[in-house]
C-alpha cells in the first residue's frame, strides 16, 4: 500500500484497515495483478500488500541477523505475510503487532503454514505504543508500516525501548522529493529522525525500482477495473481504486529506501 492517511480518525482508521485486509486477503484477480506487477521479484507465500521483494527479503535477512530462538517483532504486521517468513528463515520467535483486528486474526491463521505452534502471536498495538516490554525484541521488522504512524519521532523512539542493547531494526519507509505536495527541504530526513531516537544508522539502501512496482499494478488495475470491483464488491473496490487515484498522480515523486540502524551495546 503506498498512501498515507496519517490524518484519518482512530476509529476511521481501524475500519478502514480491517477492510483493507480483509480485501487483499481475497485471492483473486487483484492478486495476480500485482503479482504481474512485480514480476519475478514477488515473494508469492509473502503474499503482500506492501511493497515487499525478493530482494528486501534477503537485505533484512542480511541486516537482522538473528540466532535460532531470538525474538522479532514485527511493527505494523498486517496480515503477516513479511514477519512469518522472516520468522521461519531465522527460526525465531514472532510478536507481531498491529492496531487492525482483522489484520490480525488472517495473520494469526496464517502462523501455521510459516512456523510451528506457539512460535509467533499476534497482538493489537500501535507503533507509538506498543505494549511490549522494554529491550525485549533481538529484531524489529517493519515493512512499510511505520510512515502510517501518526507520530514518527515518537515510533521511532518506541522502537528504540523495545529493541535490546545492540539489537537492529530493519523497515522500509519513503520521503517525498520537490514536486510532491508533501515536500518540505525543511522536514527531517528518516536518518535525522533515527538518530534523535537514540539509533545508530547502519545503512541507507535506495530502493528506485518501487515506484514502478506501483506503476505497473495502478495500470494493471485500471485496466481491468470492471473486472476488479465485480470480484470485491463495492467498498472492497473502493480502498483499491481511492488508493489508486490520490497515489498514481504522485507516486514518481517519491525515493523509497531501505534502512537499518541499531541500539547501541
């Protein structure tokens, strides 16, 4: 998903979410669309709604470098898809922690098919606040998840608690470039922003292939527009095709990157 709706309600929010992945969790034409779009880089168990790859999978892998057993928690999960293979890669544990109930239940159903009973749980939080215990985590994932906080400085910093001495952190985010209407050459880059948290940069990994991932997928489901909103429904159309209309217009005035960054020992 590539908006960002930080200004609706929290209440607004929840329902729209929950819709939203009870929309993509439909396997369907929608799917193959997106599927299409990312070509060989779609991670197909993944499954996701984000902008996940292939090659993000195996920088996190690289970047995290967890031990059997360690503890990943994985900020905004959604439906799990990112956390759980991550989860079975590194046989580790899973908290994954996201403010959508639906989100949620298809991500906790999902558990079985990545990684053995009572590996990985699923639990209702937001990334400013997400109930975990101080230094618990050994690795914090979040794909594309944590520019939807309502308060970055403030995400970042909760990320920062929950990470213990020496642990690393891995998401994906974007910034806007001139031309887009959210610029602002006065705003805190993402590095600026970590290290006011207390986090120390380790790499800044740009990402110029996922603009077009969006490309392809907005005219993928232009084009087959009548198709797509029969096999969803009304509302499930609507969060795809109001996606498609406020992004598409602005979605090459964006650098997405990866980054990862640590707590230092």
């Amino acid at each position: 998903m590539s908006e960002t709706p930080a200004a609706r309600q929290p209440d607004d929010r929840v329902a729209h979410y929950d819709l939203f992945h009870e929309t993509f969790d439909v396997q369907g034409l929608h799917r193959r669309l997106r599927a299409e779009a990312w070509g060989d880089e779609f991670p197909e168990e993944v499954d996701p709604s984000s902008s996940c790859t292939w090659s993000v999978l195996g920088e996190m892998v690289g970047r995290l470098r967890l031990r059997p057993g360690a503890l990943l928690v994985d900020l905004g999960c959604g439906r799990g898809g990112t956390g759980l293979w991550l989860a079975r890669a590194f046989d580790a544990r899973l908290i994954g922690v996201d403010f959508s109930p639906r989100a949620l239940a298809i991500a906790s159903r999902r558990a079985a098919d990545f990684v053995p009973a009572g590996r990985a749980e699923f639990r209702r939080g937001g990334f400013e606040r997400t109930g975990l215990p101080a230094a618990c985590a050994d690795g914090v994932v979040s794909m594309d998840g944590i520019p939807f906080a309502a308060d970055w400085p403030a995400a970042l910093a909760e990320l920062h608690r929950i990470l213990r001495p020496g642990a690393r952190a891995v998401f994906t985010a974007v910034r806007p470039l001139p031309g887009h209407p959210a610029y602002d050459a006065a705003a805190p880059g993402w590095p600026e922003l970590m290290s006011r948290a207390g986090l120390e940069l380790e790499a800044e990994i740009a990402r110029p292939e996922e603009p077009g991932l969006w490309q392809r997928l907005y005219a993928g489901l232009t084009e087959h527009e009548e198709q797509v909103r029969a096999e969803l429904g009304p509302a499930g159309a609507a969060i795809l095709y109001d996606e498609v209309q406020s992004a598409d217009p602005t979605i090459h005035l964006r650098a997405a990157s990866l980054y990862a960054a640590r707590v230092p020992d």
